[in-house]
C-alpha cells in the first residue's frame, strides 16, 4: 500500500509551459462578525511549495478561496502572471480538501467521491475507470469504504492527485492537512511530489506542525511576502523534512517536556517507619506533588517497552502494584 504516487502524465498533466507566480499582496477578508483574514502576504513559485502557518480559524479557508479567485478580498490583491482576473484564478488553481468548500462528505464512499472528482477531469467515471485509477495507487482496498474511514495519508494523496488531474491546473492548495492527524512528513512529501511535477503548491498548517518540519513558513496574518524561520530549538527537525524523524528520549527529570505524566517517573517508596502520611500518592506514584514522604528517585523516564533499569523500585505503567522489599501493602496494613 502506498500512500500517494508521484503524478503521471496521464493522471495529473504538468503545467503547460514555465508560469509564473501566485502572488498574494496584503489580502484581507471581513466577515460578518469580523475580520476572517488579517492581511497576508505570500509568492508561491511554479515547482515549489510554500507553508502558511497560523492558528485553528485563524483564516486557512479564507486565504484558500481568496488564492483561488473564489472569495474577493476586503483589502489586498491576488494575481497569477500579473493577471488578477478571478476567472484566470479560477480555473488554474485548485482548492484540495478544504472544510466547507471541497471537503467531500464523509459518509459517501470513497468510489464515489473519486467518480466526481474524474468526471470534472473530463475521465472516465465507470466503476472499473475508479477501479484502476484507485489501483494504481494502491488504495483498491479502500475503495468501497466510506470517505470518513480511508487513512488521513490516503485520503490527503489522492484529494491532490485528483485535484491536479483538472485541465489547466496550474497551483495546489492544501488547506490544513494537519488537521486529519498523523506526521507532517505525510502531506509534505504528497506536496513535494507535486511539486516536483510543475505545479506550484500553498500548505496551510499550524505553526507546530511547521517547526516539526523544520521548513520556512509564511505567518497567517503577518502582512509581509517572504517566508519567516522556525527558530530553532530542543525539537528542531532536520532540514530535510523528507527524511527520517528521530525521536530523543529525556535523560532526567529535568529534561521532561511539559505533558509528560507522573507515572512515568520512578520514585523511592515511602520509609514506613515514619508513618502512613500520604501512602496513596507514593503507591500510585503521583510527584506532581510535593507532599509525598521519601526522596526523589533519579527521575528515571519509563518509556514504553523498556525494561526496569533499577531496583526497589515500583513499577505502575501498568497499573500493577508489586511491593517492593521493605514497604508495606496499603490495603494489609488498613485491615489489620
């Protein structure tokens, strides 16, 4: 199974000849309530793509249907070769999965969905054309399931593969891929690939996702053309996205990212000949607080599938409680 294939001539044609740039100057968008989109600058270049990073609602579809000639801006320009005719927009740039607009309903099955999407490729529609277009990139297995169940990889390929099958397509815009899950790795190479074939590509994602990628990105709202760094920090990704990501285990307590839960610390048990004071919280191994009896272990991290490195220790990632040589079990010693 493969998640997505590089476009092939017949699927997903080029761009007819070189292009030029997708250009946005200050775009805004006001709703009813208030401003969708505050201004926004971007240059998306034919054959490479472009993050846009911003929080939830802060504007992903209001920048996608203003790129894409669909909506009109309250402030600000869109133009493609200069030109910044909607209709011109329309027809060579391509929203992909974007929520409300060209999100396909989740209960319909997926041989349907692609049906559609063929048919405004000007394909064949039939059940053996979806067939062998699913096939041929290896997602045949999903082809009866309801849109909502095919894996977010899966479904993020082939909604691109589809959208750049339309004739005279000529940028992508991927709005918030993120949102379905998994690694960014995912969607960026789909959007790499494509952009390998000619197409210039617009990612909108959130601004965690584009410092695990490591890749310069366009603030959402920050008014300025240009790409704005990721500062690099403790989980700065390697600059090829493409490539593997490592995963660094903490070395001590305080190297513990915030999240991390107390059960996977290691604790020395209570001394019992100073009294039950607060026996629960060292039996359920809670050091969030500060009231329990014994000393701090080393602050060892119980990492998934590791073994126990130390000794007198007790061990409740599972939820089952060993006494350890020396402590007293706390049930025992309240019935007695």
């Amino acid at each position: 199974m493969t998640s997505s294939a590089p476009p092939d001539p017949a699927a997903a044609p080029a761009p007819a000849g070189p292009g030029g740039a997708l250009v946005a100057d200050g775009v805004a968008v006001d709703g009813t309530h208030g401003r969708l989109l505050a201004p926004t600058s971007l240059r998306a270049e034919p054959g490479s793509v472009l993050l846009v990073a911003g929080a939830p609602g802060s504007g992903h579809t209001a920048l996608a249907l203003a790129l894409a000639g669909r909506m009109r801006p309250d402030g600000g320009g869109v133009t493609l070769d200069g030109d910044d005719d909607p209709r011109a927009l329309r027809r060579a740039v391509a929203v992909v999965d974007t929520p409300g607009v060209s999100e396909p309903e989740p209960v319909l099955p997926l041989r349907t969905v692609v049906g559609e999407e063929l048919a405004m490729a000007g394909r064949g529609t039939t059940p053996r054309a979806v067939a062998e277009w699913l096939t041929a990139r290896g997602a045949q297995s999903w082809v009866r399931s309801r849109f909502e169940d095919v894996p977010a990889p899966v479904r993020i390929g082939l909604m691109t593969a589809l959208a750049a099958s339309r004739p005279g397509v000529r940028v992508l815009v991927l709005t918030a891929p993120d949102r379905h899950g998994g690694t960014p790795v995912t969607w960026w190479q789909v959007a790499a690939e494509h952009a390998r074939a000619g197409f210039a590509v617009v990612v909108t994602c959130t601004e965690g996702s584009a410092a695990l990628l490591g890749v310069p990105a366009v603030r959402l709202g920050g008014g300025h053309a240009g790409a704005l760094p990721e500062p690099a920090g403790r989980h700065a990704r390697p600059e090829d996205p493409t490539g593997p990501l490592p995963a660094v285990a903490p070395a001590g307590a305080a190297d513990l990212p915030p999240g991390w839960t107390a059960r996977l610390l290691r604790r020395r048990p209570a001394d019992p000949g100073r009294g039950d004071t607060d026996s629960g919280d060292t039996d359920r191994g809670d050091t969030d607080r500060g009231d329990t009896d014994g000393p701090p272990d080393a602050g060892t991290a119980i990492l998934p599938g590791s073994g126990d490195g130390t000794t007198g220790t007790t061990d409740t990632t599972d939820g089952d409680r060993t006494p350890d040589s020396g402590t007293t079990d706390e049930s025992t010693e309240r019935t007695s």
